[in-house]
C-alpha cells in the first residue's frame, strides 16, 4: 500500500488499473501536480509551458493529417484497385513529379514544425532582465536555495522531503496522498515576475525540473546552467529530480509557491528575521552538551539519510560508528566534512561554521564513539577554512 500511493501519482491510468491499483475515487487530483486520469502535460502557469503545450497539440495534430492521408491513400488503393477486380498493377519507373512531391512535401512539413519549436526555445534560453534571480543546488538528497539577486537577496535555506524516513518505510503510519512530494521549506516567488534559476550541484548530475513551468534544467557538479520562469498563476507548484543520481533520488521533490507582491514580501521578511535569529556567532565556545544537541539537529537534517540516524552507513557510505576517521584526530575530519572525500560532498557552502562544529561533535560522542578529541568548537572550522 506504501508503494502504491508513490506510484499512482505517477503512472498513467490504464496501467495503474490494470496493476490493481486503488480505484480513481480514492486518488484525489493534487492542484500544481498529477491529476486524476491525466493524459496531457500539467496545466501551464507560465508563457513557456504554454508555447510548449501549444507545440506539442499542433505537432499531434500535424502527425494524425499525415497518419489519416497516408493510410487512407494506402488503404483506399488497396480496396479499390485489387486484382480481385481485375485491375492490373501498374508499371513505372523515376517519376519525377512523384521524387518532387515526396522530397518538398516533408521538406515544408518540417520547417512548419521547426520555425515554431526554434523560437521557444530561443525565448526558453533567454535569461535576460530576471527580476529574481536564484541558485538551486542539487545534493544527495535535498536542494539548497539561495536568493542572489532582487527582492530576497541573501536568503539561504535547504529544502528536504517533508515526510520523515521512518514513516516513509513504516506501512502502518497512515499518509496523506502527496507524503512523497511534499518539502519542509519551498521556494517561494512573487507572481507575474521573471525569475532566473542558476542550476549546479555539490556531487552528482541532477536536474530541476517543473512541468507546470515548462523547465527542465540538469544541474551539474563544477558547471553553471540557467534556466526562467514568470508564473502568471497563484498555487502550489511541483516537480522532481529528474535525473537519476543515487538510491533517493525519488525523494528530492521541488516545490515551489507561487504568491503574490504582497504576500512575497512578508514571507522575504520573516525569512529575513528567522535567519538573523539562528544567525551565529563564530566567536562562541560551546558546551559539549550544546554543542551535542544542537549538532543532533544537524545530524538529522543532513546527514541521516546516507550515514544513518544509527551512524551504521549504507552502501558506499561508510559507518561513523566506530570509525577511525570519527575517533581520531578532530582536524582530519574538520577537512573531511568541509572538503568532501569519496561520494561524501563539500560541505563549506551548505552548512554554518558552528552547524559543522556542532556536528562534529555529535559524531564524536555518540554512539560506541568517544574520541579523546571529543569536542570542536566554530572558530576550529572558521580557521580550516582558510
């Protein structure tokens, strides 16, 4: 029953009955999503996914003329002139007129086709004049925000699947229907402006992508891409990674809220004030005790879903529990966490000096772990970061 509500989100309708699936009445249609009995694109919300979704009709429509002609061309000489009554299959050889028609035909067919795709896509790759402009990194297994220019400026946050791990696997915790698309903290942009997404990643290829926006846009380790959108419609809109890029990649979904002027503004505000609140200071020496509490909250945010919440690992992230690595010295693993090593990424740019310290410490206590160096205080990391 767990998988079945993750797969009938996705699936087409016909397969999902005849794999038995739970009747239509009990799938609701999930507004800036997957509807039920959907069969086209989503609904567009933007002046790209609507010239995509006009492309696509008339490119359908285009390939059923040329279906319907030829197969009743075919089909009416077949019935017509069989040599059951009496007709005599005729001879000829280089037909010009015919090598003509069928090389000027297809040729004014494609250039139909293309004129108009070619200009989406030129419109698609035009970046310029963006009144927002925001960074979306890909990481194993969340994204990461960050608000570079316009209205939001300095604004940084991750954005996690919302639904915990536990309940995810737990078949007798009772789910709503968008359990595996739902995210603790979505983008959120004003209507009616051009907001440009800078698109990169920390580890491995992703790729942020919005149906209802006509996006798709790999984000790549080491590489800047961009890509926009001008949402004309308030809501709640959503999407995927869509490039495969480890064992969760099916639980990094994008959400992105859609409000108005007014409303941007107070939420840029609160964020504005919730970030100054956490904001910390370097300079402070922490208690083990804090340090390990606050580190705990880390932990889990960041680091569970590859090292475990039991520090025992998975696959080819290896274990914190007991390794020497953890136990040893505490500036190998400051370098560690700040640098990346193996499918481990960087962390520099996503955590705070005092969230690494913290962290660290936790893993350092926790546990069978009880490193001799049991304690790492900011301003250690602030100084390996030089």
């Amino acid at each position: 029953m767990k998988h079945a509500k993750r797969l009938r989100l996705l699936m087409p309708g016909a397969l999902v009955m005849a794999i038995g699936m739970p009747s239509w009445a009990q799938v609701p249609n999930v507004p800036g999503g997957p509807s039920v009995r959907q069969l086209n694109f989503h609904e567009p919300v933007t002046p790209i996914a609507s010239q995509i979704y006009n492309l696509h009709t008339m490119m359908l429509v285009i390939c059923l003329a040329i279906f319907v002609l030829v197969f009743g061309v075919m089909f009416y000489s077949i019935i017509k002139h069989r040599k059951s009554r009496g007709h005599q299959a005729a001879s000829f050889h280089e037909s010009t007129a015919v090598e003509i028609a069928w090389t000027i035909i297809p040729f004014l067919i494609v250039i139909a086709m293309a004129l108009p795709a070619t200009k989406t896509v030129v419109a698609m790759k035009d970046t310029s004049n963006a009144d927002i402009t925001i960074k979306a990194t890909g990481m194993q297994w969340k994204w990461g925000y960050d608000y570079l220019k316009g209205e939001g400026t300095g604004i940084s946050f991750l954005s996690n699947l919302a639904t915990p791990r536990e309940q995810i696997v737990d078949a007798t915790v009772k789910k709503n229907d968008t359990y595996l698309i739902e995210v603790d903290n979505p983008m959120v942009v004003p209507v009616n402006q051009k907001v440009r997404i800078i698109t990169t990643a920390n580890d491995v290829i992703h790729s942020w992508a919005i149906p209802s926006f006509g996006i798709k846009q790999d984000a790549i380790p080491g590489f800047v891409r961009d890509t926009w959108f001008k949402a004309e419609k308030i809501g709640t809109y959503y999407g995927q990674c869509v490039e495969l890029c480890g064992k969760d990649h099916a639980f990094m979904p994008i959400v992105v809220q859609v409000v108005s002027s007014d409303d941007y503004k107070k939420w840029v505000k609160q964020k504005q004030e919730e970030m100054a609140a956490k904001a910390d200071d370097p300079t402070k020496v922490w208690t083990l005790d804090e340090a390990i509490q606050r580190g705990q909250a880390v932990y889990t945010a960041n680091c569970a879903v590859c090292h475990q919440a039991n520090g025992k690992g998975a696959g080819t992230f290896p274990a914190l529990d007991g390794a020497p690595a953890v136990t040893g010295p505490k500036a190998a693993q400051i370098n560690i966490v700040l640098n990346g090593r193996a499918a481990m990424p960087s962390w520099k740019s996503v955590l705070s000096d005092t969230e690494i310290a913290t962290v660290i410490t936790y893993t350092r206590n926790t546990w069978s772990n009880k490193a001799q160096e049991n304690i790492v205080q900011p301003s250690e990391v602030v100084a390996a970061r030089k």
